[in-house]
C-alpha cells in the first residue's frame, strides 16, 4: 500500500467517563433537595406536634382532677366539711403521670377548689392558660377553670382546656 492511503490513528479525545462503581446513588443535588423537603415539613409539622403532645398531657391533669373530686366527695359522706389538703384524701401530691402538681386550693363545708399545676420546667409549663387546671364545687356545681390571661383562675367558657 502506498503511503498516502494508509489510514491515520484516530485522535485522541476525551477519555470516555468511568462508570461509577454503584450506578444507582443520589448526587448531591438530590440530597440536598431532599433535606429541603424534610426541613420544611418539619417545621410545618413540629408546631403541631408540640400541641398536640401537650393536649394528651392535659388528660393526665383531668384525671388526676377527677380522682381528687370523686375523694373529695367520699371524705365528705364520712366528715362535715371537705379536705384542705391532697394527704387527707390519701392522694399524692402529683399526676398520675406526674406532668401535673395537684392540690386542694380552698376547701369549706359547701365546697371546694381543686387545682392542677404543671410541674415547674416540664413541656406542660409553656401551655398557656392551660398550664394550670381546675375544679371549683359550690353547692353540688361544678366548674371548670382554667388561668386566665391575668394569671387569675376563669371558667373555661370555650373550652380551650378542657374537652367539651
């Protein structure tokens, strides 16, 4: 063959890229959109969350309320009057699930206040007017209470505290 017609090497280009060893992985682009994402239903979320943790625990403190109410009543059938404090019920200072601090607030022969405090530095101490929770009975009536905005116990007339 004659030299003009041989033909020339191909020039050399870009090497083909590598395949990378585990074809199926994110690039950082779709991580990031990923965290994104995460981030912002997190913080739609959480808000809710926090509320609805803390609703739950307000159960802990009506509970606690009611079986302090139905002692109340019990000790009444034996006494002239009602306790002036939680150990004559034979009642421990606390919730059942211990969110709450409970105690006899005012006590006479025609009734009596119940009051339901959250504990100091628990989640239940940033729930507003429902960190504290109570239960007035004046002449067999019964009302529900709850801080008002003056610190001051309210009836809870749209009962943001108390379920309906």
């Amino acid at each position: 063959m004659p030299s003009g017609s041989q033909r020339r090497p191909p020039c050399p280009g870009p090497a083909p890229a590598a395949r990378p060893a585990w074809p199926w992985g994110f690039s950082l682009g779709e991580l990031l959109m990923v965290l994104l994402i995460m981030a912002l239903v997190a913080t739609v979320a959480y808000p809710s969350y926090v509320q609805h943790v803390q609703r739950a625990r307000r159960l802990d403190a009506i509970a606690a309320l009611a079986n302090l109410e139905m002692a109340q009543e019990r000790y009444r059938t034996r006494n002239a009057g009602y306790a002036d404090h939680v150990q004559a019920l034979g009642l421990g200072p606390y919730s059942g699930a211990g969110h709450y601090e409970v105690s006899v607030h005012a006590a006479s022969a025609q009734g009596y206040v119940l009051l339901a405090q959250a504990r100091p530095g628990s989640t239940q101490e940033r729930d507003g007017p429902c960190a504290r929770l109570a239960i007035a009975v004046e002449a067999g009536l019964a009302r529900r209470l709850h801080a008002g905005a003056d610190g001051e116990l309210a009836e809870d007339l749209q009962g943001r505290c108390w379920p309906p």
